[in-house]
C-alpha cells in the first residue's frame, strides 16, 4: 500500500454507531415542513467543539465588547430580528456558549484615562504593559486631546512644546488614571435589553400575544430549556402570631383535655 493510501486512511473519519434497529422509528419520526431549518453547518461545529475549539473564545470582556461592534447593523443587513441565537451567528459560538458568558462575573481589571476636569475618557486597556506603552508613545495636542501621533522614537515630538505625551499629561495633572472592573455579563447587558425590547415590542403589536408572552417568561429566549411553569411562593404561616392574649387564651381552653 503507497504512503498516499496510509495518509488518506488514517485521516478518514471513523463513525461508529450503535446496534439498535431504527426502521420502525423512521417510519413514526417527524417529517420535514418547510418550518423545518435547512442545513446550519453542524457537522463543523461540532468537530469544532471536538478539537477544543469550542470554549474561551474570549480571553477577556474588551474582546467580546470588540467582536460585538456591529451586531445591529448585521441584523439589519441579513433582515435578522436581535435574538440570542442572531447574536450566536454573529460571534459565530453556539447559544450554550453565549450564555455562559451572559453569567460570567468573573471580574478583569481595566486601566483607564479620562480627563481630570471634564471626567471624558481617553483612553483605557486591560492589558497593563499595553496600556503603558500606549500612553508614553502617544501625543497630544497640550489645549485639547487631538492625538497628534503615535510614535515614542519621533524627536519632533519629544522637542515639540506644544505636545504632551498622554503619560505626562497624567504626570502633570491634566489626565488621571482610574481602575475599574468589568465582566462579560457588563459587557452582554445591553444586548439583553436590546432583544427583551425586540421580543416586547412584537408581542405589543401580535394579534395574540401568547408566543411572546412565552418566550418572555423564558427570559426572552436567555435559556437552553424552555418551559412553561408557574412558580408559587408557599410560606408557612402560624396563626397564633396574629392573635391577642385573649384569642389564644380562648383557644387553649377548647383544646380536650389530655388524660
């Protein structure tokens, strides 16, 4: 057998099944309707998945908040209404995988630059050494925040009075530096609202509302589950708490006796 043959047959994928005879269930299964999806790539995803492609896409929330740019004009494009599975298409991750970074509350740390006598933000990074190169090699404009270039070796700037690194505008006062937390769930709540408007808005103008009304009571499709359940507070009550001395007096006194 040739090298070539060997190659081919050991990248050949090997599907292995179980032994259960599946005619009769074939014949009782659903068929397809034209509400059925057509073809959405899932032998890909899950190789993907497979691989250990599938999970932290993101190293942290400035990436996703970086990936998300766009989302809207995407809808509108592919005439697509905000939902958590459009949102999945966009960043191309599965549902699962979006909502988990919808609960993610592990806090990052990010470095910010903002103005110390209007607070207007200038520039921020999670990453510190980034961060600081970023403010020694960029200058401004001393009267105002207009970056004049980005370049830490260029002599001009350094001679040039009229211009100020951000890093000496923060050593002079004029910026200052802040710390603050961030967590993809900050990152994904305004795509929350965005969707629960999109889902209140449509139920607003439906005829019968009941299919918004479910996927409201779904957490506005935030959920691999879907259910419709009714859930009941039961509380324990003691009704000697609410009576006076006299009541609970009255009361004893028609217990039997216990001999």
């Amino acid at each position: 057998m040739s090298n070539k043959s060997k190659e081919k047959e050991s990248n050949e994928i090997v599907r292995r099944i179980g032994t259960m005879n599946t005619e009769k269930y074939l014949q009782e299964a659903p068929v397809r309707t034209s509400m059925t999806p057509n073809k959405i790539g899932t032998d890909y995803q899950v190789m993907q998945i497979a691989k250990g492609m599938g999970r932290h896409i993101f190293n942290n929330p400035m990436e996703l908040a970086n990936s998300l740019q766009g989302f809207e004009d995407f809808c509108i494009e592919k005439n697509l209404s905000p939902s958590f599975i459009a949102l999945s298409i966009y960043l191309n991750i599965s549902k699962s995988t979006l909502l988990k970074y919808f609960k993610d509350e592990t806090e990052y740390l990010v470095y910010v630059v903002v103005d110390n006598l209007t607070n207007n933000y200038i520039y921020s990074n999670i990453d510190k050494v980034e961060f600081d190169k970023y403010i020694s090699s960029t200058y401004e404009s001393i009267n105002n925040n207009t970056i004049i270039e980005n370049n830490s070796n260029n002599s001009n700037s350094n001679n040039n009075k009229n211009v100020l690194s951000i890093k000496e505008k923060i050593d002079k006062g004029i910026y200052k530096v802040i710390q603050r937390t961030i967590t993809f769930a900050d990152v994904l709540a305004p795509m929350r609202s965005l969707i629960e408007l999109t889902v209140t808005n449509k139920g607003f103008t439906m005829k019968n509302p009941a299919f918004a009304i479910f996927i409201a009571k779904n957490r506005f499709g935030e959920t691999t589950q879907y259910s419709d359940r009714q859930e009941i507070a039961v509380q324990a009550t003691n009704p000697i708490d609410d009576m006076d001395d006299d009541q609970i007096l009255k009361v004893a006194e028609s217990l039997p006796d216990d001999e």
